[in-house]
C-alpha cells in the first residue's frame, strides 16, 4: 500500500467516525486507532534466485578471487570451500555451522549427480586451514566457521556492521588480526592444487612476485 493509499483509508476511517458521531446527538466518540494493511511486495532482493537471502560481497574481493585463480595463488578446492561456506551463512551473523563433513557432502552433491570426480574430507581440511591463513574464515568453536564479513556476509549493511564491530572488540582493535589483514600475499609459499582428489600430488612452487 502506498502513501496515497494510506491517506485514502484514513480519510475513510475517520469519515465513518465522524458520520457514526453525527448520528448520535450528545454523544462524543474517541477514536480509538487506526489499522493499516500492507501488501507483500512481489519482487524483492531476497528473493531474486532461491529462498536463502541476499548478500553483500566485496567487489574488490569478487575481482580478487578471480585474479588469484588466474594465478593459481589459491587452489581450485580452496575456492570452492570458501564459496560454499560463504554461501551457508546463518543470517545476520557471519557463521556457518558446518563440519567438514557436511562441506565435503555438500560440495560432491553436483558431482554425484552427474558422475565427476569428488572432493575428500581431507582436501577440505587443508583448504579451511589455508583459508584461515588468508584470513578468509575463521574458527569459531567446534562445528562453527566464522566468515570475513568484511569480503561477504549475509545480509544487510546494518547486521554487517554490528558482526564487524563485535569481532573488532572479540580481536583487541588490532588492525592486523581477522579480519583486517587478507592473504594471501606476494611472496608466500603457495600449494597449487588444481584437482578436486587426493589421488594426484600438488606441485609446489615458491612465489616471488
């Protein structure tokens, strides 16, 4: 219901009030309140694909991902980790309650499906741990993975903004502790892994630029 509208049935309201006073000489009515009804909005962000919410990504982080995957500074199945948690947010909070387990389901679901090659347990281990070096997840308890709001959070700015000043207060205002400092960084030794199985070694190869 628009504000127009609004206007509209309260001018009604109050004239049914007026017309029911008038009608009874002597007697003075009170309004007692008005009640308005809204209209579900059709379209809305939270909605545009899926039941699960909307959420803020850092364009820079969104570029950034793509750079370090053209660099192979950051394995195929750490980015796929990253972007499944990223994806199970508890709204408004910045966690995902998962083990790794569940992220391990999670991720092979497609690849059963069509028969492709799955991600192991133990793949997704090393990625979480890589991921909190990055200082892209954090762990927040057992079963719970606390993301970088700072690159992509669930929500709205003003839940951000609260999740942000909580973890400044739970990190001392350290301007180098999660989740201010973002790896990973030039110069750092990086595993490249560009499969999603334990069957094949990742090379190695030390960064310098």
């Amino acid at each position: 219901m628009g504000f127009d509208d609004i206007l509209v049935a309260l001018g009604q309201q109050l004239g049914e009030t007026v017309e029911s006073a008038q009608q009874s000489p002597g007697a003075r009515k009170k309004l007692k309140g008005v009640t308005f009804e809204y209209e579900q909005e059709p379209r809305t962000v939270h909605d545009m694909a899926g039941d699960q919410g909307y959420s803020i990504a850092s364009n820079w982080f969104t570029q950034f991902l793509a750079q370090l995957a053209v660099a192979n500074s950051v394995t195929k199945s750490e980015m796929c980790v990253f972007l499944y948690v990223a994806g199970g947010q508890i709204a408004g909070t910045g966690i995902a309650q998962y083990t790794q387990q569940e992220i391990t389901d999670g991720l092979n679901k497609e690849a059963r499906r069509i028969g492709a090659r799955c991600i192991t347990r133990s793949t997704v281990n090393r990625a979480i741990k890589a991921l909190c070096e990055y200082g892209w997840l954090e762990k927040h308890g057992n079963g719970r993975i606390r993301l970088n709001v700072r690159l992509w959070f669930r929500g709205n700015s003003a839940a951000q903004q609260a999740v942000l000043a909580d973890l400044d207060r739970e990190h001392g205002h350290d301007p180098e502790a999660f989740p201010h400092r973002i790896g990973p960084h030039r110069g750092e030794q990086q595993t490249l892994d560009l499969t999603l199985d334990d069957t094949q070694p990742p090379a190695r190869q030390e960064r310098t630029g």
